[in-house]
C-alpha cells in the first residue's frame, strides 16, 4: 500500500477554469505538486516503497493505481512536467527512476495527457538562482513562496509546478 501524505496550500484565489497542471519528483518517495482547476495549490509525497511480500513490479502497479485516482480526485489533467535526472549515483535509483518514467509516460499517453520532462539544474535555477543548489536551499525556496514542504521531494516538485506555471511549461 502506498503512504501518502499532502499539504493543501491554497496560494491563489480560485480561478474556474485553470488547467489541472501534475508536477512529479520521481523516485521510491516521489514529491508532487498540482494545481487544481481552482487555482489551489496542493503538494505532498507518496512512498511506492516495496514490502517485503511484493513482487518486482508491485511498485509500479501502486504508481498508476495512484496516479489513475489523482486524474479521478483532481479532474482532467491537462499536463505532467517531471524532474528529468539524466544522472543517478546508484544503479538501483536508476532502474527505480526508469520503471517510474516509463509507467508515468504510458499513463499519460494512454490518458491523453502531455508531458513533460524539465532538467534537474533548469528548475534549482528557476527556484533558487542557482543550478546546482542543494536540498536546504530547495527546501528554503518553497518555504519562501509559502510553502511547506515536509522533505526534498515534495520541494523539488513545487518548484516543478511554480516553473510550469510561471514559464507556461518553458516557452517564456
């Protein structure tokens, strides 16, 4: 079973009509962030951890489960941006990460939904000025806009979410 946790944060008045934007931290705890077509702002993390009784694709499987009652709870999502990590320091990150992007880019294209991904150093930029900011200084930035996130994953995918917002998914 998936652990969740969320932190509704309301940053704007509701705007009828807004696009439900998905923001995703990939990885065992994964960091979200979407923008209901309120206008309100909700984040939090969920953990595909394994049990020990699971088999290899349990996590995957829980992934899309979750992902298809995020599209139900939310409505019609218009958009997923993910952090693109083109580096992993271990193997078994790595091959978590992949079976993640391929279950979430599945979904989507079976849903109808674009995607997006945006690289690592693109969103610390926008968040924090710098590039290779490190996990104090993601987690300092949400704080900043008015967020609390409980750890770096949910951080990263608020800055997700405010630079798909802010640049319209990178075109200004």
């Amino acid at each position: 079973m998936a652990h969740a946790s969320l932190t509704p944060t309301p940053m704007s008045a509701p705007c009828p009509g807004v696009p439900v934007v998905l923001a995703l931290d990939l990885g065992t705890t994964t960091g979200w962030a979407l923008q209901a077509a309120d206008g309100l702002i909700t984040s939090g993390t969920v953990s595909f951890r394994p049990s020990r009784y699971d088999g290899g694709g349990m996590r995957y499987l829980r992934f899309r489960g979750w992902l298809e009652q995020l599209a139900h709870d939310a409505g019609a999502i218009t958009a997923i941006h993910f952090e693109e990590v083109r580096r992993h320091v271990g193997t078994d990150a790595a091959h978590v990460y992949g079976g993640l992007l391929a279950t979430l880019t599945s979904w989507a294209e079976t849903a109808g939904v674009a995607y997006q991904g945006v690289p690592v150093g693109t969103i610390k930029r926008h968040a924090t000025g710098k590039g290779n900011a490190n996990k104090d200084a993601m987690m300092a930035a949400a704080r900043a806009r008015g967020f609390s996130p409980a750890d770096d994953n949910e951080a990263d995918a608020i800055a997700i979410l405010l630079w798909a917002l802010e640049t319209r998914g990178g075109v200004q």
